[in-house]
C-alpha cells in the first residue's frame, strides 16, 4: 500500500468537508423555498376564502336591504277585498279600508295568520255568517295574511309560507281567494310543529275547487315570490301601520274591524256575540246587515 504524503490527505479532507458543507447549503435553500412557496399558498388560500367570505356577506346585506317586489295585483292595501258573490273586488275600484261613515255596505276587516289557533276558532265559528253577508252584498271582508308566528315552526317559518301561499292565490285565483282561507284554516297544523310542507300547502289550496292556474300558483309557492313581501307587510302592520283602522299599536291575532271599531272578543269565540258587533257596528235601520238564509249558524259553509 502506498502512503500518500499528510499534505495530500488533509487536502482530500478538506475538499469532501467543502462538498459536505454545499450539499447542506443547497439543501437549505431548497428547504427555504419551499416553505416560502407553502406561505406563499396559505396566504392565497386564506386571501381567496376571505374575498369569498366578503362575497357572500355583501351578498346577504344588498339583498337583506333591497325592497321587496310588488305584492299580489288584489292585495294593494296587503289585504284582498272579497264582495258579492264572492268574488275579488278589484284594487282600483276597491275603496280604501277605513271606517266607513254610514255606508249602506258593512265593511269587515280581518287580520290573520294561518297557523293561529285563535285564528282558526273565529273563522269556524263565523265564516258561514260572514259569507252569507258578502254573498247577499250586505257586507264585504278585507282578509290580510299576516306572519307574526313565524317563529313556532321549528324553524321552517310556516306563518309566512302559508301567507305567500295564500297570496300567490290572490294573484292568480282572487276570485277562489276567500274559499281558500277557509281551507287553510281546516289544514291548519298544531302551533310548535314543523307545519305543512310547501308541496303540502300547494296541495291544499289548488284542490280548493274553482281554482285557477295550478301550475302558476305552484310555481309561485315553490320561489316564495311573496314571502319578502309577506314579511315587510307583517312588519310594517305590527309596528302600528293598520289600515282598516285608527290603531296605532298592535293588538296580535286575530284581528278583526267592522266599520274601523276592533271586535273585542271573549272566548270561546260565539257567532251570537260576532253577530250583535256586526249590527251594533254597522248602526240601526236600513243599514243594519241582514244575511241570507245561508248564513245561520247551523248552515254548512262552502
């Protein structure tokens, strides 16, 4: 074995040291950079989830400030006026609900909401009377579907879809309208549950008979197209913009005007005490409603 002089092995050393020393040089380089491309992606990442994030919450804000739509074409006032024979009264023809000064007319004025048990009571116990009066002409019915009880569905808002629904009818079947609150009140779920289903409510008001344009009103009840304005309509009414009457607070539901004066009723709800409101309301003489026969207690309504 031949010995290599000490000057040439602390050479060699030297030079597999220096080798050493850049291959950990480059390897740190490579480490560096690759953790600044890993920064690099975590800030586009987290910048790209907060522009989406800001998206979305301006996104929420325009839309939770922009106006409601126009309401249906019959509920101008947010009510739709029924007259003789049952049929809608037009807008524009209608006059303004508000107490009337001697009008030979009496002019009833609901508000109601359609997962109101009281509700539901008062329409039972007095439809058949009420529609006798506006079937003879003696009497016409403002119904305002209003949504104050949106928040006893378990969280699926039934107040204000069965108010939407009730005003896609008055859209695209007005004429149908006062039947189908009397449906929706016999569909009427417990208060506290999940209520109906949007397929359920289209299932209750286009099997009302004589109604028109099922698909338009399914279609309307499937977007909701009213709900927006069910719900500016619900708060401008409880915060004391009534019309049909001089209230400025709002009493809750249901509540009912003849001629402007608040019904103040006892429970449980008679057709006999509804009764002497409306005569007593409406005034003594000519003026004083009188019903056709269909109208007792004991007839059945329609």
């Amino acid at each position: 074995m031949t010995n290599r002089p000490e000057g040439d092995a602390r050479a060699e050393r030297n030079q597999r040291r220096a080798a050493a020393r850049e291959r950990a040089q480059r390897a740190r380089l490579q480490q560096k950079r690759r953790q600044r491309g890993l920064r690099l992606g975590l800030q586009i990442g987290l910048g790209v989830v907060l522009l989406a994030a800001v998206t979305v919450v301006t996104l929420v804000l325009v839309d939770s400030t922009k106006p409601a739509g126009p309401g249906p074409s019959s509920m101008s006032q947010g009510g739709i006026t029924i007259g003789q024979d049952l049929k809608a009264v037009s807008a524009s023809t209608s006059p303004q609900p508000s107490a009337t000064d001697g009008a030979d007319t009496v002019r009833i004025t609901m508000y109601v909401d359609y997962n109101c048990a009281e509700c539901a009571d008062f329409v039972q116990t007095n439809n058949a009377y009420i529609r006798g009066l506006v079937e003879s002409g003696a009497a016409t019915v403002d119904i305002h579907p209003v949504a104050t009880l949106s928040n006893r569905s378990q969280g699926t808002k039934y107040s204000l879809r069965a108010a939407n629904a009730a005003a896609c009818v008055a859209e695209s079947s007005p004429d149908q309208f006062f039947a189908v609150n009397k449906a929706l009140f016999a569909a009427q779920p417990e208060e506290g549950t999940a209520g109906l289903t949007d397929a359920q409510l289209t299932k209750v008001v286009t099997g009302v008979s004589g109604v028109q344009s099922g698909s338009t009103i399914t279609k309307c009840i499937d977007e909701q197209r009213y709900g927006k304005w069910v719900d500016e309509r619900t708060t401008a009414v409880t915060g004391g913009d009534i019309p049909g009457s001089d209230l400025t607070e709002w009493p809750g539901v249901p509540l009912v005007l003849v001629n402007g004066q608040r019904y103040e009723y006892s429970q449980p709800f008679t057709n006999d005490e509804f009764r002497t409101f409306v005569i007593t309301a409406a005034g003594s003489g000519d003026a004083t409603p009188t019903p056709t026969p269909s109208a007792s207690p004991s007839a059945s309504a329609s």
